[in-house]
C-alpha cells in the first residue's frame, strides 16, 4: 500500500481525529503528517476550529468539502515525486 497525498488525507481528518480509520490507513495518514507540514498545519487548524465550535460545529464540518490550499503542500506535491 502507498502513501497518501494530501487530498487524501484531507478527506479523511474527521475520520481520523474520530479513530474511525483502519489500522493501515491511520499508519499512513501519521506517516503523511510527519513529512508535511503543510497537512500538519491543516489538522491543526480543523482541531483549534473543532474546539471553537464543539461537538456541534464537529457534525458541520463532517458536512463540508474542505479545499485545501495546494500552495501549502508538501513532498507529495513536489513534481520530482510524480
């Protein structure tokens, strides 16, 4: 199995941060994370927001498509890697 990219792992922040990922998919979302700071940062930002907004704004976010902002990408968004 591959690493993620960082749409990848943006798809799956709230099934991460609710430990609903399987044990291979959460191996490579950590792993993704160590290597980017760009998706690192992101996940932050959704837990500060989560934090804000409590368990009901955690059901709303579950809803949104979130862009995330390539310019802020990691490794995997290096074209040497493609």
């Amino acid at each position: 199995m591959t690493g993620l990219d960082c749409d990848e792992l943006v798809e799956l922040v709230t099934s991460y941060l609710e430990g609903r990922l399987d044990r291979d998919t959460e191996r490579r979302f950590n792993e993704h994370l160590a290597a980017c700071d760009g998706c690192d940062r992101y996940l932050d930002q959704f837990r500060q927001t989560i934090s804000v907004l409590g368990d009901d704004g955690r059901r709303r976010l579950a809803a949104v498509s979130w862009p995330f902002p390539r310019a802020c990408c990691c490794w995997c968004n290096d074209p040497a890697r493609s």
